[in-house]
C-alpha cells in the first residue's frame, strides 16, 4: 500500500521547537498584554498619521476630546463660582452679620448698664430693657455665629470665650444692681469688674469673631471675581486647534471652507464671548458689593462699636467718682479713632470718603455732625463734674430730655450708623445678586456650545474622509 505524499518543506517530529515567529509577532497575555496595550495604541496612531486620511482621524478624535473636556471644565468652572456666589448671599454676609451684632450687642449691653446705674432713684425702664434686649440679641447672634465656627478652632475657641465668661458678667451686672439698689457702695465696685471683664475678656473674644468671619467673607468675594484661568486656557486652546486644523485642510484639500469646522469655530467664539462679558459683568458686580457694601458695613460697625465703647468710658467715669482718669483716656483714644483729631476724619471720614463714590452721603454727615454734637455734650461733661458739679454733669450725660445732652446726640449718631450699615448691607445684596444674574445659563451654555463644536468638527473632518473612499 503506497504512503500518502507528504507536502514539500521541514518537517517536524515530536519535541521538534516550533519555527521562529517574524519580528514584533510575539504575543503577550495576562497583565503584561494590558501593560503592552498603550503602546500598541501608540505605534498604530503613528503608523496611521503617516497617511492623511489617518491624520484627519487623529485630528477629530483630538478635536472632539478637547471640546468636550473644555465643555466640562468650563462649565464646573462656572456653577462653582455661581455656587460660591449664592454662599455670599445666603450664608457668608449673615453669619458675618451675626459676628457683628454679638459684638454690638455686647458692648452697648456694657455702656447701657453703666448708664443705668448712674441714674438716682428708680432705675429708668427704658435702660433696663435695652439692656435686657442686648443681652438676648448677644445670645441668639452668638448661637447662629457658632453654627458656623466648628470647622475654624480660632472661632470656636472665641465663641466658648464668650459663652463662659459672659453668664459671669450678667451675674456681676445683677449683683452690681442689688447693692446699688440698696444704696451699697459696693454696687460701684460690682460695676467696675463686670466692665473689665467684659473690656478684657469678652469684647476681644467678640472682636477676634467678628475679624475672623469677616475675613471669611471677603476671601470667598476675592473668589468669586477670580479668574477660572484652567477654562480660559482650555477654551483657547480649541479654539487654536480647530482654526490650525482648517488651515490645515486649505493646503491639503485647496477648499477654502469647511461648514462642519466653521460650525465648530463659531460655538466656541461664542462661548469665548459669551463667557468673557458675564464673568467680567459678574467680577465688575462683586467688587462693587465689597468695596459699597462689606468695606461699608465694616468701617460702620467699627466706628459704631468706637462710639458704644467709648459711651461707657463716659458713663464709667462718673460712676468713678473721680477715679476714672483711664476711662476718659480711653474715652478720648476711642472718639479719635472714631471721628479723628480734628472731627472729620477717623473711621467716619473715611466711610464717608468711600460712600461718596456711591453717592449717598447723607447719613454717614449726619453721624459726623451728632459724634460732634456728642463730644460737645461730654466736655461739657467734665467741666461740670471737675467743677464739683456732679448732679449736672450726671443729668448731662443720662438725661435724654436735657437739651444738648450726651445721650441724645449719641443716640442720633448711632441710629445714622444703623441706616448705614442697612444701606450698605441691601448694595451688598442688590450687587452680588447682580453677579449671580450675570452668570444665568453660562454653565449649560458652555456645556452646549461645547458638544456643537464637537459635532461640528467630526463632521467637517467626516465630509474630507469621505473624499478618500
């Protein structure tokens, strides 16, 4: 019986080692195949940019990826700075707000006791429940500040100052009353330490709150008008691509229009555009808000907290019974800052300098002219009581019906710093509003103007690959 023929060629008997593979044939399996597959991506990239209907397709992938990364970054970019605006409005400037008014509340709680004690006989119900009002007005501020303050250990730590030591001052302030109401010298000393207290313990705990919220709030303006320079950079950069790519196909293809990528090029100047006037628009708000609204409010309370403190120097002074040489140091320390050396400058005058570039400068000449008013009472004040004269000077600074007292002109001063600070407080509002307004329907628009110019380029690049088939 014949043997079939075999084919023609080596053969291979068992345990004969298999013919060598041809070059860059071998194969790899496990995790070295999938540590191998970038670079097998990569030698096919090149291997396909080498001819032009391959890097066409390199351009449109490339094109498209950087639309739609721009569409993302750019609009993240833009709903965190809307998100950080609407922060300002709804949380930041009320919890600044309420850091402010512990400290307002907390110092003319100080001067209204003072005031209070000076007064002979029957202690007048309308300081009793002034101060009463200040000390739950302090409470509640305190309570919504500290809701904000865990996550800074500086502010916790002046909120737990405050809510330690401020149920000392009240009991001191209640144990001051009940001697003097008795006629017991001591109600003087009783009054003494409760305001030292409050002078070195309570107030710079309020003030270090007030400082570090306001902080707060003015570093998230800072943020809100800030640049989103990743966006811009991104958005530049496809803009740059896609009118090289077109350039590209000019010289290649000698057609001078591409719809697909004039398409691509038109979504992203528009969202250029666009993006540039809101964000400059927005920017240009903020800053107005901060520089008439929170730089106002600040310079206000400031000099309203100067005034209050400086009110129970005064009071504190009598109440001395000439041992109040340091109160009216203080006292005359407290309206420099507040009014200047000459009474037009200090705090005052620099809010008005800066409410005059909005305009509106009646209420900040009305503070100006009831602080001189005031400090005219007070040396009216000390003349009196250095004279011996101490009923007077007393009625002179309590009694709000005495004509040209230090009460009244006081009090006027303060009601024009209140309708500052609302003032100031509402262009805050009006402005950051504004910005948020500007940015409406950015984000989304960015997004949508992103995918058109991806579209836009996969089919004007498409329409050139056709061409070659």
């Amino acid at each position: 019986m014949a043997t079939p023929a075999r084919p023609p060629g080596p053969q291979r008997g068992p345990g004969a080692e298999p013919p060598p593979r041809a070059p860059g044939a071998e194969t790899r399996t496990g995790i070295a195949g999938l540590f191998a597959l970038p670079g097998l991506a990569v030698r096919a990239v090149v291997r396909s940019a080498a001819t032009t209907p391959g890097r066409l397709s390199v351009f449109a992938v490339g094109l498209v990826l950087l639309a739609l990364i721009t569409g993302i970054i750019g609009a993240i970019s833009v709903q965190d700075k809307k998100d950080t605006i609407n922060e300002l409005i709804d949380h930041r400037e009320p919890l600044a707000v309420a850091a402010q008014q512990v400290y307002r509340s907390l110092s003319d709680a100080d001067a209204t006791a003072a005031s209070a004690f000076l007064a002979t006989g029957t202690e007048p119900p309308a300081l009793r429940e002034r101060y009463e009002l200040d000390v739950a007005q302090a409470g509640s501020a305190l309570a919504k500040a500290a809701s904000d303050a865990g996550g800074v250990p500086e502010a916790a730590a002046q909120v737990d100052m405050i809510n330690q030591k401020f149920p000392v001052y009240t009991g001191l302030i209640e144990t001051a009353r009940a001697n003097n109401r008795q006629g017991f010298p001591a109600g003087a000393s009783y009054l003494r330490e409760a305001s030292e207290l409050m002078r070195t313990k309570i107030l710079p705990a309020a003030a270090d709150l007030y400082r570090i919220d306001t902080e707060r709030l003015m570093a998230e303006q800072d943020d809100a008008t800030g640049v989103p320079w990743v966006a811009g950079v991104l958005i530049l950069a496809l803009l740059g691509s896609l009118i090289t790519t077109q350039i590209y196909l000019k010289r290649r293809t000698n057609r001078v229009l591409n719809v697909g990528l004039l398409v691509a090029t038109g979504a992203v100047v528009l969202a250029l555009l666009w993006s540039a006037v809101a964000l400059v628009v927005q920017g240009i708000a903020v800053g107005s808000g901060g520089e008439n609204g929170t730089r106002q409010v600040d310079l206000a309370v400031q000099a309203r907290i100067a005034a209050q403190q400086a009110r129970a120097d005064e009071t504190l002074t009598l109440v001395a019974r000439g041992d109040g040489a340091k109160y009216e140091k203080e006292f005359v320390e407290l309206t420099a800052k507040m009014v200047g050396q000459d009474g037009r400058g200090g705090l005052l005058g620099e809010l008005r300098t800066l409410a005059a570039d909005g305009g509106n400068t009646e209420q900040v000449d009305r503070a100006i002219n009831e602080a001189g008013a005031w400090l005219e009472a007070h040396r009216k004040v000390r003349e009196n009581d250095d004279s011996g004269k101490y009923a007077e000077a007393v009625s002179l600074a309590i009694d709000e019906r005495v004509n040209g007292g230090a009460t009244g002109a006081f009090l006027r001063m303060d009601e024009s710093l209140v309708a500052v600070i609302k003032d100031a407080r509402q262009e805050f509002v009006d402005e950051t509003s504004f910005a948020d307004s500007a940015l409406t329907l950015l984000a989304p628009g960015i997004a949508v103007l992103a995918v058109i110019a991806a579209a836009g380029a996969t089919m004007g690049i498409r329409e050139r690959l056709m061409e070659y088939r």
